[in-house]
C-alpha cells in the first residue's frame, strides 16, 4: 500500500485536544510517525485543517428497497463528499435489517461497494413494528454497532424497557427516534403558530418530549446508554441537560437543519421542509443551539433521508418525511455555529467525531499513531453556493440548495486510501 | 403624455360639443318616449352629460345612463392589465326606447360594437344611433358615426385624447399623443 | 390607481387591502349582471375554465359553475379522490394534462393545504383556489368581505366574531387575512380545543365564551361544525356543543340588535344556528350565495383577463 506524508497541515484532534501545525504520516492504511516513511507520497495540506474522519451516526442507505432513492455505493460516496469516513446505517430498509441475514448481506455489499466504513445497525423490534423484540443476540454476532427502530418509536413501554436491559446485556447502545404517536398523528409540520397560520395538521412537541422522557427513566433504571436521535424542542434539550448532570447515560444529538431552519420555512410549501420530528420554533432552533454550545448535545448526525424527486414533488401533505444532508452538513454547520461564534471549529469536529464515536463505544477516536488512516482535509476559507445538481448522492432533496456558506470538504481518506479530493470521488 | 400636438383648444372644443348637441337635438325630439343618451366610460360619460346639459338648454331633456364595456372587450386575456371596471347605469327601460351612443373619439369601431352588445343584453333598443365628438375617419369595424363635431385623419400609432378639463400635463382640448399601443 | 396583475387567486394572506377592495369594487357591477334578464357577458368567450374538485363539495363547484357560465366560459368538471392520486398518477402531472389541452384556468378545491400554491408555481395558466385544506378559502372570505361591505359600509372599527371549529376552518383563515387587512377587529370563539391560542399570534382576539364573543360584534359569522370532530375527541358531543356555542333565539339578547348573522353554509340547523335564527331579521345567508356568484365572476374576470 501507498504510504503518504500529508504536510503542512493545521492538526485539529479533539480527543487529544490538539489544534496545531504538523503532519501526519499514513502507511498500511495507518497513521504512523512522520519520520518513520520511507519514501511517502508527499501532499501538502496548504495548512488547511486536517481532522479525524467525520462519523454520522444517522443515515439512511435505502438498499435494499429504495434503490431509486439511494444505494449503499451512491450513499458511501455522497459520505465521502461530505468528510464522512464512517456512516451508521439505519435499519428501516425494504425488507428491515432485523436479522443477521440482513446484517450479513449489508456488509458483503458495503465491502464490494462502498468508498466508506458502513456500520450496520439492526433493529429493535422485529420489522421495526414495535411489537416484538428482533434478535438483538444475533443481530449483535453479525456485526451491528447499535440498535434503532428508527423511523418509528416503541409506543409499548414494557417492550422498550426490556429491549434496552436486553441491548445492555449484548454492549449496544440503543439510538431512539423518539415519538408519541397520538401526539403526532397526522402531523405534517411543527404544532405552533406556522400550522395554525397554514392549516396544518400539527405534531406537538411533547410527542418527542414523552419519550425523552420515558427514555431518561430507563437510562437511569437500568443504567444503560439511550441516545436521542435528532433531538428538536427546548424541552428535549433542558431534560437531556439534567438527565447528564445527573449522571445519567443519556446523550443527543442535532441535525444540521434543525440548528439551522424554523417551520417558518414551510409557508413555501417546499416538500424539502418536511422532515420527521419537524423543523421547530425559533426558540426551540435556538435552545438547540444553546444545547450544542454547552455541551448537552455531543453529536450532530444527518438524518440523510434520501427521496426521489417524484417522491417529493406532491402536496406536502402527501410527500415523505425526510432530507438528505451528507453532502451539505459541515459546511452549514460550519457557517451557522463556527462563523457566527457559537462554538469553535474544534468543538464542531467533536460533535462529527469524538461525540458519535462515544455514542457507539469506540474508544480513542483520534490522529494518535497506530490508528486507522480515517481523516479529512477542510478548507475553511473556500465560501460558495450550494449546488445540488453536484451532489454524489442519488436525490436531491434538500433544502439548503442555493444556499451560501462557508467551509468545504476538500479531502476525505478511508484506512489510508484518499476516497474524495477536489469535488471528485477517486 | 410626453409627446403630443394640441388640435384643437379649449375654446374650440366646447364649440364642437355644442355643434354635436345642435345635430342631436334637429334629428330627435323629446315626444313620446323621448330619446335617451348613453355615455361610453371613461370620456363618453362627461360628453353625454355635456350633451345632456346643452339639449335641456334648449328645452329637449334626454334620459341619461353610462355603459362600461370592459366585460364586452375582445382582448381580455390578450392585455398586460384589464382597466377597471366603471359602475354601468341606465336608469331607464331599453325597451323600444330611441338611445344615442356617445363617446369621445371613434377610433377602431371595437368598443362601439362591445357597447353595442352591452346595451343590447339591457333589452331591445328600438333605434340605436353613434355621436362621437372626434371621429378617425379609419374604424377597423363597419362602423360609421351618425353625429360628429370633428374628423381627423392621423397614423394608427398616434393616438387623440380629449380633455374636458385642464390638468398637471395639459390644458383641456383635444391633443394628438405619440401611443404605444401596449398599454 | 391600482390594477390587477395577478394569474392565480390562492389566498387572502398574500393580498393588499388595495386588491381585496379593487376585487369587491369589480364584484358589484357583476353583481349587477345577474340582476338584468341577461344574466350572461362575453367576457370570458373562446376560454375554458376546468374546476377540478379533489374533494367533494357542491355548493362551492355550483358558484363557480355558474359564474362561470355568466362570463361565456366553457368549462369541465372533474372530480377526483385525493387517495387515487396517491396511488396513480400525481397531482402535478394530472395539471400538467389538463395544462396541455390549452386551458385557460383551473378552478381547484384540494384537501391537502397549499395544494394550490404547489399548482400555481408550476402552471403557466391561472389558478383559483376554491378551498385547500384548513388553509385557504379565498372566495368565500371575500363574498362575506363584500356582504359585510355592502350591509354596514365598511369595515374600519368594525368588529367581528367567528365562532366554531377554527383550527379547522379555512374559512376562518381567509376571513381573518381579510378582514385584518381592511381594519375590522375579529375574535376568535369555540371551544378551546377548536380555538387555540397560537391563533393570537395571527392578530386576533381568542376567546371561549359565546357570551363574551358575541356582545360587541357587529357582524357573527358562524361556521359549519363537522360531527367527526367529536370522534376525534375535540369535543365530548354535539349537544355539548351546541348549549354552549350555538345561536338561539335567546341569544340574540346579549347581541348588538343590528347584528348581522353570516354563515358559509351548509347549516346545521339547531346546532350551530338555530332555525329561527337562520331564517330571522339579522341573517344575511341567502344574501352570502347571492353575493358569492358575483365575487367568483370578478375573480375568475380578473385572473383570465391579466394573463400575459
């Protein structure tokens, strides 16, 4: 294998609580001493930034059952795109990936197809249904990093709290969509003063408020690790934020759009402003962000839900929940929470690195010598418009298109390969 | 209004208003059911009103009623902006009534023949006759004045405006204006 | 002086007080047209004019049926169910085929909010929303614009309370974009789950309490309460509901005694509106459908006549 020399690089490693210039030696797909390469490739980072390789621990692939939408190869690349070196993939495929089986052809097909790591994760119920538990043993053999019912939640409490004493049991953590249902149902958009203006069915904040809720109680009941996916009301964030003063094993997580857009947004009618839980209030955008800032949401994940244009071009009441965000997640991140000084740029990379990694038990997630070549190249000057007509995914659906921002993904490497360089996937 | 010629003044146009009230007045008298004048909107109106007041001087008082033909128009649809609609009144039975059309210039002959549908869905009118003040002497229909006090002949791209008062632009007569035909 | 430029009529939100009044001014010599033994103009002569109807509705699709009619459109109806599409062919490709057989206008009630709006952007021909969801009604707000307007003469200081389901009533939106814009004052009434407070932050006054909504209101219009409301646990019954928010007789001793009483229609007699107050002194019902006529013939005019 190549062996490589990236120099002249601004070295930003959270976890070693580094932000310095140097370099970083790669040689068998490993991060190894400078001065130990015998005849590297020599590339210069130009003292551009330099980090570990982004994790999401949100998407969806959509193979097998909505290849149209996405595949596991068009999603590893629209990862790669977006600094992406490991991608945790949802379960809520066509058929759902609650069986080994599943787990087992996902890999095989990550391994032929795809430019990234692909973490599967299996379900939490069986068909993600929430009415019986999946085969969390088995599930846990063939290699899942965690479990989720994600899309839908487990309305039966009972079921819940043995899948997580059961989850504890196997070391997995559990990744929650958490919903009421009744609160929800019908809902299209944020409850609040926009559905009143627009006539539209509502879903409350305290559908996702109950479960947080719910969740916490187990969490600390059973003293196991309940992860909150894309976490969205100011009451979510203040029970997580006294959940973790507690002790409890609680983390959450935001997703780019909802630190970025309101339901405001949806008096355009654009089907790409309709995701599941909803685009919030102001208020709530900005206790979210109050939550990433302070440090009670440790990770930012996608939710990249890829959807054909078909799909998405019908009523909004009729048009699918979701939003894809690989490709644009750093850099509107980056312009809304580190250009505008909400956090700092090694605290943004903590929250797509060290912050997921946690979440999923891996331990060291860092540049230290002996660990996989996983890293990204960010140019943190480069300002442009989005264009989605150049995304690597599959779909278009997402609302940022046109937007302006700063900050670009100019290089992403997988186990010492360079994967995307300059807008490309190599 | 940023080009235009006066043809003629102030003085000159109340003369031709009073010479299209004295040709009225020979050719109708007020016996039986009298006749009656319709002014088309928007000028039509003020000169049959004028008409009005000239003909009851000489003790002939005609019913009175204004027509608005924007709804009768052949080009809705085919225009930038429609005009707005002006209140249509005609206080009287068109029933076998004698009724005079009255405009301020016959131009394309378009908006007599929307007047004359207009006025004919009211009822059925037992002679209907045209005074216009200012008459093109080139409709683009078979239609022809009966009275008239002026004729000009002038391009299709200029356009005669009548001005019964005087404004910011121009004092009142009747002027020849450089017209794009888009408005 | 203001001219109209708009191809699609989708709300009252996005209009000027200037339009709103310029498009009652055009309603009341249309409404004149219908008065005279010919009730028909050319107006719209040579266009055709299709009302596609998503949802079920008869009174609506009648209006615009023969308003349509009275201005020389040819039209066609067609009716769908919003599940079909769903299942086949989409609602933009739907438009798109009308859009190909050269027609001039859709006329189109949906049950999705914004259905319209999605529509309009996507056509080249004009757009009249006929009722999307709980977000819009647009012609039936501004024909309770012009009852009101042509009853009591304006609307400034006027105040005005609409009282029934208002979550779910898009007549109530468009009423309230309307009547805010023109200067009246408007409450909000029914029950508190059918009325939520969020509707303040719109501009109006919430309340609970017929008592209290109908006291200074110098026109109540009423809305239409629909049963299945009760299924879905807004409200424990129909009875409940009428003792405390209907219309009787008795009611009308704690109202302005000129009051008008509106109501959209169709009526749930001796549920939201007593019988006798239906058919009484201060109900200008009958007058709303009349006027309705004349306002689709001034929408339909102006939206056909100002395309490019």
């Amino acid at each position: 294998m190549k062996e490589y020399l990236f120099k002249n690089a601004r070295i930003i490693d959270p976890a070693r609580n580094i932000d310095e210039l140097g370099s970083i030696g790669v040689s068998e797909g490993k991060i190894v001493a400078p001065e130990s390469l015998e005849t590297p490739e020599i590339i210069d980072v130009g003292g551009k930034v330099l980090c570990p390789g982004f994790i999401d621990i949100h998407v969806h692939l959509r193979q097998p059952g909505n290849t149209t939408a996405e595949t596991i190869a068009s999603g590893s690349k629209a990862a790669a795109a977006g600094g992406f070196t490991s991608i945790v993939a949802m379960p809520n495929t066509n058929p759902a990936a609650d069986t080994a089986g599943a787990i087992e052809l996902l890999r095989r097909t990550a391994e032929k197809e795809a430019v990234v790591k692909v973490l599967p994760c299996g379900n939490m119920s069986k068909g993600g249904k929430g009415e019986e538990m999946a085969g969390i043993g088995s599930l846990k053999a063939a290699g899942v990093v965690a479990v989720s019912d994600d899309g839908k939640c487990i309305q039966d409490h009972a079921l819940m709290r043995h899948v997580v004493e059961y989850a504890k049991s196997f070391d997995l953590p559990i990744l929650d969509h958490c919903e009421e249902v009744t609160l929800a149902a019908g809902g299209v958009m944020n409850e609040g003063k926009w559905s009143v203006l627009l006539g539209m069915n509502g879903i409350a904040g305290a559908s996702e408020e109950l479960i947080i809720a719910r969740n916490i109680l187990f969490a600390r009941q059973i003293n196991w690790k309940i992860h909150m996916q894309h976490v969205s009301t100011a009451e979510s964030v203040e029970m997580i934020r006294r959940a973790r003063a507690a002790g409890i094993p609680v983390t959450g997580e935001a997703t780019p759009h909802h630190l970025t857009l309101t339901d405001e947004c949806v008096k355009t009618f654009d089907t790409n402003y309709k995701m599941n839980p909803p685009l919030r209030s102001e208020s709530d955008r900005q206790a979210l962000i109050r939550g990433v800032a302070d440090g009670t949401i440790t990770v930012i994940a996608t939710d990249h839900a890829p959807h054909t244009a078909t799909a998405k071009l019908v009523e909004f009441d009729h048009a699918p929940f979701g939003i894809i965000g690989l490709e644009t997640a750093f850099a509107v991140c980056h312009t809304e929470l580190v250009v505008s000084g909400v956090i700092t740029l090694s605290q943004l990379i903590a929250k797509l690195t060290t912050g997921p990694a946690e979440v999923l038990g891996m331990k060291n997630y860092s540049l230290a010598c002996g660990n996989p070549a996983d890293f990204t190249i960010l140019d943190t000057d480069l300002e442009y418009v989005i264009n989605k007509n150049n995304f690597k995914s599959k779909s278009r659906n997402t609302p940022f298109d046109g937007r302006k921002v700063k900050g670009a993904v100019t290089m992403t490497v997988v186990d010492g390969r360079i994967v995307f360089r300059n807008g490309e996937i190599i | 209004m940023n080009s235009y010629a006066q043809l003629y003044d102030a003085e000159q146009t109340k003369q031709g208003v009073r010479l299209l009230a004295e040709q009225i007045g020979r050719h109708f008298s007020v016996s039986g059911n009298g006749f009656a004048l319709v002014g088309i909107h928007q000028m039509g109106v003020p000169l049959a009103q004028m008409l009005c007041e000239e003909l009851s001087a000489c003790g002939k008082t005609p019913d009175f009623g204004q027509l608005d033909i924007t709804m009768y128009r052949d080009d809705i649809g085919t225009r930038n902006m429609l005009p707005r609609i002006h209140e249509t009144i005609i206080p009287f039975d068109v029933n076998d009534r004698e009724i005079i059309l009255v405009d301020d210039v016959l131009s394309s002959g378009r908006t007599i023949r929307a007047a004359l549908d207009a006025l004919t869905d009211y009822g059925r009118p037992g002679l209907i006759r045209l005074a216009v003040l200012v008459d093109r002497g080139e409709p683009e229909f078979p239609i022809r004045a009966d009275f008239t006090a002026f004729k000009v002949s002038l391009p299709p791209e200029r356009k005669v405006v009548v001005k019964f008062e005087a404004d910011e632009i121009s004092p009142a007569g009747i002027f020849d204006v450089n017209w794009h035909k888009n408005n | 002086m203001i001219q109209w430029k708009r191809k699609d009529l989708l709300g009252l939100y996005d209009l000027s007080a200037e339009e709103i009044i310029f498009i009652l001014d055009t309603a009341a010599e249309f409404k004149k047209v219908s008065e005279r033994r010919v009730k028909k103009v050319p107006a719209l002569r040579g266009m055709t004019v299709v009302n596609f109807f998503v949802e079920p509705s008869t009174r609506t699709r009648v209006s615009f049926e023969l308003a349509e009619q009275r201005l020389s459109a040819d039209i066609v109806n067609m009716q769908a169910q919003a599940s079909s599409l769903l299942k086949g062919e989409t609602l933009l490709d739907t438009v798109k085929n009308i859009e190909a057989l050269q027609v001039d206008l859709v006329v189109m009630r949906h049950s999705a909010p914004g259905a319209q709006n999605f529509i309009a952007d996507r056509l080249k021909c004009g757009v009249v929303n006929a009722g999307d969801g709980a977000h819009e009604h647009p012609t039936q707000a501004l024909l309770d614009l012009f009852t009101i307007r042509e009853k009591l003469g304006g609307f400034k200081g006027l105040n005005v309370s609409i009282i029934g389901d208002i979550l779910h009533s898009r007549v109530a939106r468009s009423n309230i974009w309307g009547l805010l814009k023109l200067g009246a004052n408007v409450t909000v009434a029914g029950p508190s789950t059918l009325v939520p407070r969020e509707f303040e932050e719109l501009g109006v006054r919430v309340c609970h309490n017929l008592k209290d909504a109908v006291k200074d209101a110098d026109v109540v219009n009423m809305l239409r309460i629909q049963h299945e409301r009760q299924n879905s646990g807004f409200f424990p019954s129909i009875g409940e509901y009428s003792s405390w928010f209907g219309i009787k007789s008795a009611t009308l001793q704690d109202m302005k005694p000129e009051a008008l009483i509106m109501h959209p229609g169709p009526i749930n007699r001796d549920v939201e509106l007593a019988g006798e107050v239906a058919d009484g002194e201060n109900s200008v019902i009958l007058e709303q459908v009349t006027n309705g006529l004349a306002v689709r013939m001034a929408v339909l005019f102006l939206v056909a006549g100002c395309r490019k």
